[in-house]
C-alpha cells in the first residue's frame, strides 16, 4: 500500500496527550492497522481518546467514533491492548452499533498509554516527528490471538527505538529497510512461538515545508491554509515592513532577506516546496536562478507564463522550463486571493502526493493507492 500519511494528525495527537498527562487524565491510541476492501480512512490512521471521551485525530468519517470511544475506555481500564474488526461487508452491520456503508473491514488497535513506559506509542511518534527525516513506525497485532503487542518500533538508517521482540527483530528491521528505501507501507506476516503475528510497516515522511518568497497580502491566505494541513511554513522577503510574525502568526519561520542569502538560512530537502511571489520581478528571477541550481522538488512562481519564459529566457534556462510550475497552481478558475491559495495548495500537495489531480470521478482506480 502506498502512504504518505500527514504528520498534523501526530503532531495533534501529541499535543493532546501532553495535555491529558497534564490534566491526570488517562489515554489510549486508536490506530487504524489494516483495511480489506473500502474504507474512509485507510492503514495508519490515528485518534487518541481520553478517559473523560475527548478525541484526537480520525479513525473514520464519524461512524466509528463512537464506538471506538467505548472500545478506547475499555483498554484503559483493563490496562492492555485490544484489536477491535468492524466488519461493514455484512449488511446487518448494526449489530456494530454503526452505519459505516463502506464495504469494508477494519481492524483498529486500542493502546493505553503508560507514561513511565519510555516505548509507549507516544514517546515513539514524538521520535517520528524529532525530524526532518523520513522514518518508519511499526505496529504488531494479531487477527488470531488475544496477545496484542502494539506499537513496537520507530526505524531510521541510522536509529531504531524498539520493545523487545527478539525473535523477529531482524526480520522487522530487514522490511522496515525496504519500505524506508521504496517509501512505501506495506503489512507482513511473522511467526513468534508458533503464532502468526502481522505488523503494519508503515512510511512516515516529514510534513512539507512550504519555503514562500513573498509576504504581501496575498500571501497570508496561502499561509493560513498550508498550515492547516500542518505544513511548516518560512516566509522570506527582503521588505521588513511586511515579512513580520505579526502579518504571518502562523508561519514557522520569518526571514528578512535577498535572495542571494536565502540558501544560508534554510535547509532544503525533498519535502521542501518553493512559492515565488514577491511582485518584484528582479528578486524573482535572482531567487529562480539559485533555485535552479539546487535539487528542491517543487518550484512554483505566480503570474503568466510569459513572465516565467522571459525570466529563464533572461537566465539562459529555457530548457529547464519543466522544473517549474508556472503559473503556480491548478486551473480551478481562481481570481481571489483566497481561491489562488486553494489551487497553489492543491498543486503542491498533489505532486508530493504523485496524484493526477484530476477528478476522482475520473479515476479508474481506487480512490487510494495500493502496491
């Protein structure tokens, strides 16, 4: 299976759970391990769920929510891992206590969380999300037995926080290796002590980080929607008059620049987006020119497309047109400033994602992609 979950939805369990721990209060993580056939949320999805039923994240659209709240109680006062399957192929599937209509079954994993377990499910998302790097966390269950071990592994290639499983932690490490390599989910099946045990081995890449040359006023909406998908924003302009915490609250990062000193201040990777939209024609193509030299996966400049030819033209680059998206965004018929900020996010999340934006009506395949 294909996943490349939004690391929001951890970054809010996170904070919830701080909040919980705070308030005395217990907690246990619901996590979606595995789908046969449809369903709202897919592998890896998350909620926490209090003692005094405050949620945290999604498992479903709503239907589920409820009974998994009663589920999440039930782990945490017996003190121990429960695997729950809502099986919504079976048209009596009120006896779920659920309308789900989906055509599916999903197996959810209830785990409370003990604070003084420096392994519980928390302390390793808190890793996943330590970095910029991209990272694979590893879930045990078993569709089988009563034995759950839960949430069991945090794997980079250059460091592992693991509970002790020792008979399959090689195997484990070995498949986690590959799906860090191919960036891609996927569930195996293991045996410990003669029972079989699968794991959802699962690909967790940073958020994006949306680096934006441009703090005017249309600038603000874009920020304020990339943040709601927990995207880590840095804007850069060379005016300190607009590029202020004040004008952008929500951005991660303020820096006061010229292009020529932008790469010293900010790190690049491959989940990193460029937005050029200062309105400032020479800092544009002065920032267009470094850019193109660097290895960034998303570069998108605002305005029509014969600014962006004259500008490579101007450069000597016209045969690098292909690396940038001029005019930024999809053809949604945007005009203001808020609707452009729709059409630029859905671009750059489109092609981080490798979808076609296209309608999903449109889409031959399933909504979600598998391997």
């Amino acid at each position: 299976m294909a996943l490349n979950y939004p690391m929001k939805e951890i970054v809010d369990i996170i904070s919830a759970y701080h909040s919980a721990v705070k308030e005395n209060r217990k907690t246990a993580l619901a996590t979606v391990v595995k789908v046969e056939g449809s369903s709202y949320r897919r592998a890896g999805a998350r909620m926490l769920v209090t003692d005094d039923g405050m949620l945290t994240g999604a498992i479903s659209g709503g239907c589920l929510e409820g009974d998994a709240l009663r589920k999440a109680l039930s782990a945490i006062h017996q003190g121990e891992n429960k695997l729950v399957t809502y099986d919504t192929t079976d048209e009596d599937d009120a006896k779920f206590g659920v309308q789900l209509g989906c055509n599916g079954i999903v197996h959810i994993l209830f785990e409370p969380i003990f604070s003084d377990d420096p392994f519980n499910p928390i302390e390793l998302l808190k890793a996943a999300n330590s970095k910029r790097e991209n990272c694979v966390f590893i879930t045990l269950f078993s569709l089988e037995d009563k034995t759950q071990p839960g949430s069991v592994m945090l794997f980079r290639e250059d460091s592992i926080l693991e509970r002790n499983i020792p008979e399959i932690a090689g195997s484990i490490k070995n498949d986690a290796f590959d799906v860090l390599k191919l960036k891609l989910s996927r569930i195996e099946t293991y045996s410990i002590e003669g029972k079989n045990y699968d794991a959802l081995i699962e690909f967790i890449p940073p958020p994006i980080q949306l680096i934006l040359a441009g703090a005017g006023n249309d600038a603000q909406p874009l920020v304020s929607m990339a943040n709601i998908l927990g995207w880590e924003i840095t804007v850069i302009d060379g005016r300190q008059t607009h590029c202020t915490l004040q004008r952008f609250p929500s951005a991660k990062s303020i820096l006061v620049a010229k292009p020529k000193e932008i790469l010293a201040n900010v790190e690049i990777d491959r989940q990193t987006a460029f937005v050029l939209m200062t309105h400032n024609y020479n800092y544009d193509i002065e920032l267009l020119n470094i850019l193109l030299e660097t290895k960034v996966s998303y570069i998108g400049t605002l305005g029509p497309k014969k600014k962006l030819l004259r500008m490579l033209d101007e450069l000597g680059k016209s045969d690098e047109i292909a690396k940038v998206n001029g005019p930024v965004g999809l053809d949604i018929g945007a005009e203001t400033a808020e609707e452009i900020a729709v059409s630029i996010i859905a671009e750059i999340k489109a092609v981080f994602s490798g979808a076609s934006s296209k309608m999903l009506k449109e889409k031959k395949q399933s909504i979600h992609s598998y391997e």
